[in-house]
C-alpha cells in the first residue's frame, strides 16, 4: 500500500495472545462491509475512530485514535491520541492513495488467523 507518514517508525509489537486475538478483532471491525475507517466509525473513542486497540483490548485502556479524512484520491489519517506508550509526535499524519487503502481493507476480509506462538 502506498503511503507517507510526517514521522519515524515505531518498534513492532511482540505478539502475545491478546495482541493476536485483538488483532483479528479489530480486523473483523474494519473488513467490508464495515465503513469504520472509510468516514462511518463504529468504535470511537475521543470521539476519533479506533485506528489501534490495545493489548489489553480496551481502547479507553491503550488505544490509538486518529481522524481519518477521505477525499476522491486520498485517506488521511491525522490528529492521533493515545492512551498509554509511546508517545505520538503531535504533527504525525499518514496519507495513503484511496484505491490502495480500499484494496488493503478488502484483503483484511480474507485473511486466516495465525497460531499463537508457545512461549517455549
């Protein structure tokens, strides 16, 4: 998917259990049919979607929440708040080209859960 950010990285989550179920979860919210992150959000919180859930799979808890603006050729994710860490750089923004968006959201309905991985 082609997008560009106005900040660095972040370091990759180490999947728990609770990550991957939340995970699925939130995959499930944000598949077609949803409109959730294309301008008709069903899980809000600060009044902004849901664009992260936490580990502990409470948003009010650990989520990230961003606006999400949509025109003809762009999605723009903007104006985040956090619950928890890290921190967000206050002018983050993502932008992503529309068809892209759109596309990555539909192969989230296709998508097969993975196994958890033992904690040998």
């Amino acid at each position: 998917m082609a997008f560009s950010s106005t900040s660095g990285s972040y370091g990759r989550l180490a999947p728990g259990p609770a990550v991957c179920f939340g995970l699925l979860s939130y995959a499930r919210a944000v598949a077609p049919p949803s409109r959730h992150l294309l301008g008709t959000p069903t899980y809000v919180e600060n009044g902004l979607p849901v664009i992260l859930d936490g580990g502990c799979l409470v948003a009010g808890c650990c989520g990230v929440m961003a606006r999400v603006s949509i025109n003809e050729r762009t999605v723009v994710w903007s104006n985040f708040f956090a619950r928890g860490r890290p921190d967000i750089p206050a002018d983050l923004k993502f932008t992503f080209d529309r068809d892209d968006y759109e596309r990555a959201l539909a192969e989230v309905a296709t998508l097969e859960p993975e196994p958890i991985p033992d904690d040998d």
